[in-house]
C-alpha cells in the first residue's frame, strides 16, 4: 500500500510539473505572438497595453541580496573588533565595483567624531569630509582614492571635550582599467574651479557604454566603477545614483535601471525586457536596449524614463514612468501623440543599419516643478519643446520654423537677439538658476552640437559646437540668448553627436566635447561665464570606439553622510 501510494504521488507531482511547464511554455508563446503582433490604436501608434507589454520592468533583488550579504559581514566584524583606532579594519573596494573607494571599520573607549581626510599630490585634490555624531562604533566611508598606489588616509577622532587624536591608515589599489583610455590636463586653475566643500566633487565623465569615471583638479582618476555603465548617471534625492547597467556581464544590452552608490551598494534594481520586432522580418524578435539616453526623479520619487517602446518601426521617441516601489509602468508618453504626424512619416534625416526610424532622437529632458511641465530635447528634429505633463500638451516650441506644419506655428518661440542661430542637434537640455526664475520666466540650458539634422541650417552649422543658455519668457512665447561658449575653440571641438553643458557653481560651466575629431577624443572645459576664462581643461584619447563621454558632470564624491551604514537594505520600500 505505502509502494502504491509514493508512486501515485510521483505521477501527481510529475503531471503537475509538466502541466506547470506546459502553461509557462503557453504563457510564453501568447506573449511572442502578442509581441509579433503589436496592437495599434491608431495607424503607426502602439496602443498604451502593447507598449506596457513590451517593456515589462520588474523588480530584481538579486544584487541588493549580495549586497545585504556583504554588509552583514562587516556588521559582524565591527561588533567583533577590539576597542582602539590601532585596530582598525581597513577594507579596500568594499562592496566589489568600486576599486577606488574603502571602508574603515574602527571603535573608540569614549563617543567621538570623524574627520576623514583623504591626501591627495596638493591642497586642492586632498578631499576631505566631516562625519556628523558621536560614536564608539564607526564605519567610515573613503572615497576619492588614487589607482595604483598606496593611498594614506588619515582619520581625526574629537571627544566632545574638544580632544583630539589621530590615525593614519594606507589603502593600496590596483590599476585604472585601460578602457578609461588617457586623461591630459591641458589647463588647472584650482583656486577658481567649483570643487566644493572639502574639495570632493569630481568631473565624471560618463560612458556611452563602457567605463564612466571621476577626475580631480588635476586631471587624475579618483572613481571608477567596474559596472558597465551607458548614458544614465544621475544622483538622487536621497544621494544615491542611478546608472543604467547591463542585468549580467555576458548580456549584450543595458537592461538594468540600477539604483546604486560610489561605494557599488545595490539598494534597488529594475530589469527590463527587451525582446522586439525587427523591421527587416516584424515575424522575428531581436534583444535590444529599453532605456536609451536618459531617467530622471520626479517630486514624487517615480521615475520618467526615454525608451525604444518596443516598436518595429520607430526608436527613440517614447517615455514611461515607473513607479519607484513595484517598477509598475504608470505612464506612457509617445512623442507621436504631440508632434506633427509628418516629422515620423516623412523622415530622412538619418538612418539606421536595422532600417528602424529614429526621428526625433531623445536624448534628454528636465522636470519643471513650478509648472508641472516637462522639457524635452530631440536631436534629429533639432528641437527642444515643453509639455504639460499632466496633459502632455504642447506648451512651446524652440526650433527654427521649416517644416512645421501651419497649426504648431502658434508654439514657435521668437527670439529677440538679433541674428539668433537656433539649436541643432542638442543635447543635455537643463533648468538653472531657478531661484531667479519668476513667473513666466526661466533660464535654460543645453549644449548645442551645431548640427541641423531637419531644420535651422546656416553658414555656421558644423564650424562648432557649443554650450547654450537661454532666457525663456513663457507668456511672451519669446527666447533671448544669455550666453554661449565654443564658438572659439572652432572646429577641433565641433561634435556631431554626444555633448553636455552644466553650470556648476561660482558662475562656471562644465562642457563636455564628447565627440571631438569625429570621436577620436572627449574633452572636457571648466569656464567661466563671466570673464570666459578656461579654468580647467581635460583632453582624452586612446579609448575604445562607442567608448567616448556622452556627458561631463560635476558631482560631489559624499552628497551625504560618509558613515556607511551597515543595516539591512529593504528593497520594497522608499
């Protein structure tokens, strides 16, 4: 009876693994067909479901677990250590992806604070932090750590009477990876840079698809991270960054929206399908990358994301926003739905070894929270534009006027500077200044490319490229050029694609030439904008191809505390 009974059971189990496997094998072939088979609200437009469907972002914990695993060691190492700043635990690359930054694990008799102080070959590139509180028990954050040498660190612990005592600690690293290719400094002025407080903000030059990484003033590699990392790399309201990375390190795509740190914890992670129609044979489905340019945090911490939607005929002209918590897709803007039919069905401006059609080409966007509007930028209409971003209705419009049709006209902006040279080919479009934007006014920035892909063709186009700002009144649907640097540095920096400018502080801007010399190099200028003196000057050669620096940002190392904390990551919630 018992033998009858574990072979009844056997055939159960195996009817219902062969049933589980038949419904997955089921499901799978439902989602394939409706994949081949896109649904179409209107002709050339997905429907909001198909794109959903296409998309598919889900929640992964695989890293935040490793990460949480780590972490749970040094918890116990600490609580382990004997008392005293000679026992100290120095850990180099804490957390695997960050060679350049360490962990000091270290107990005092008495509470005190830190001072961290990582020394650096001058003044103005050693980095320095102050750690809020009085503790016994310490887990002190260092970044800012030089590659390929022994690294002093030196850590100063106050009593709450004032006393003072000192430990200096090494930490030796490894080589920068020869991906980052060669850094020159051509020009230093330190004292005139915005270094920040503790001189712990870098210029990090972000990847295309490859290696992004950090300079100090004079032009060493301070960062990096071991993480493949494509265009998106952008610091949160809660001081961790967000990256764009690849799910595994054999996937060909950057699939994986990952919310991280400088030190490489992983607190969230959202995987994206990427299975579409191809255009030569719509029957088939080819593995591409969702998100392509760009992802921001809105006030509400969700997500507003650029991404390929899944189409087989278009690329580049969709946006979602997923919510921070569950990655659940909440809204869908197709740019198809606001632009004029004619820009995707009579496009020509470029094309694409998979015969998709890349007409518009988004590439950034910034949130205005003073009136709820979203502004966007799209290289190949040349084009940069805002949207109510409850309605998505068009606001305005800053783009030279060919080719649009008689009903968007009313959205052109006018310049009042004489002679105004419209962009063409934008990048890294940006709110400034916005403490001083009042009412119907506000300060725009973005880098210019120069390149008329659909309209605003001059003598000047492709002589340069430069960094723009411009003033934008709202109401009186006009635009005034505040300010423009490039046009002198000619067409040595003149780039056809990639580019970035980013005011960072004491009246500065970053520049970043990302495709200089037809992509042979990426440079990166500190200038001031009142007097246009170049304060900081980075020229860097010898990557790979597709490898070069699609933005240069000026972002400090410690945007918050440098006390690592060493409790449980809890993926679910904010």
């Amino acid at each position: 009876m018992k033998k009858i009974w574990k072979i009844s059971l056997g055939v159960v189990l195996a009817l219902i693994v062969i049933g589980g496997a038949a419904a997955y094998h089921e499901r799978h072939n439902v989602r394939r067909l409706l994949l081949v088979h896109q649904h179409y609200q209107k002709k050339n437009v997905l429907s909001t479901n198909q794109i959903k469907l296409n998309l598919r972002p889900a929640l992964s914990t695989k890293n935040t677990t490793a990460t949480n695993k780590i972490t749970a060691g040094y918890r116990q190492e600490l609580a382990q250590l004997t008392t005293g700043i000679d026992h100290a635990k120095v850990i180099v690359n804490p957390y695997e992806t960050s060679p350049l930054s360490g962990l000091i694990l270290v107990k005092t008799q008495a509470a005190t604070k830190v001072t961290l102080t990582v020394h650096g070959d001058t003044p103005k590139t050693t980095l320095t932090k102050h750690l809020a509180g009085y503790h016994t028990t310490h887990s002190v954050g260092v970044l800012g750590l030089y590659a390929n040498r022994t690294n002093r660190v030196t850590l100063t612990f106050t009593k709450k009477n004032g006393q003072k005592s000192y430990a200096t600690y090494t930490m030796k690293t490894g080589k920068a990876p020869k991906e980052i290719g060669k850094n020159t400094l051509k020009t230093s002025h330190p004292q005139k840079m915005a270094l920040g407080k503790g001189n712990t903000r870098l210029t990090f030059a972000v990847s295309s698809q490859g290696t992004t990484y950090g300079l100090d003033a004079q032009g060493k590699v301070r960062w990096y991270s071991t993480a493949p990392i494509s265009h998106v790399f952008k610091r949160l309201t809660n001081n961790h960054l967000l990256i764009l990375t690849k799910i595994s390190a054999s996937a060909h795509k950057y699939n994986a929206l990952r919310e991280t740190d400088f030190y490489g914890r992983v607190y969230r992670q959202y995987n994206f399908q990427g299975e579409f129609p191809t255009r030569k044979d719509a029957s088939k489905l080819a593995t591409n990358t969702v998100i392509h340019h760009d992802a921001i945090e809105l006030p509400n911490h969700n997500l507003l994301l650029t991404v390929d939607d899944g189409s087989s005929k278009y690329v580049e002209d969709t946006m979602i926003e997923i919510n921070y918590k569950t990655a659940k897709i909440v809204k869908v803007i197709d740019l198809k739905r606001i632009l004029p039919r004619s820009a995707y069905t009579h496009y020509t401006g470029t094309h694409r070894s998979d015969g998709k059609i890349d007409w518009f080409h988004q590439n950034s966007m910034i949130y205005d929270p003073q009136r709820d509007e979203l502004i966007v930028s799209g290289r190949n209409q040349d084009m940069i534009f805002a949207i109510n971003y409850k309605t998505t209705k068009l606001q305005w419009i800053l783009a030279a006027p060919e080719k649009l049709p008689q009903r968007y006209q009313s959205y052109l902006l006018t310049p009042t500077t004489k002679n105004y040279r419209y962009n063409g080919g934008q990048h890294a479009v940006n709110i400034i200044h916005t403490r001083k934007n009042k009412g119907e006014s506000i300060a725009l920035e973005f880098y210019d490319n120069n390149v008329p892909v659909t309209r605003g063709k001059t003598k000047q186009s492709k002589k340069w490229s430069a960094g723009e700002i411009v003033s934008i009144d709202q109401l009186k649907y006009t635009v005034t050029k505040s300010w423009s640097f490039g046009k002198s540095l000619g067409q040595r920096n003149f780039t056809n694609i990639v580019g970035s400018s980013y005011a960072v502080g004491r009246h500065n801007t970053l520049i970043g030439f990302g495709y200089a010399s037809n992509g042979k190099r990426s440079e990166f200028v500190e200038v001031n904008r009142k007097t246009k003196q170049i304060v900081f000057d980075v020229n860097r050669t010898h990557f790979k191809h597709g490898d070069w620096s699609y933005r240069a940002q000026r972002m400090a190392l410690y945007p918050g505390s440098a006390n690592v904390q060493l409790s449980q990551i809890k993926s679910t919630t904010k």
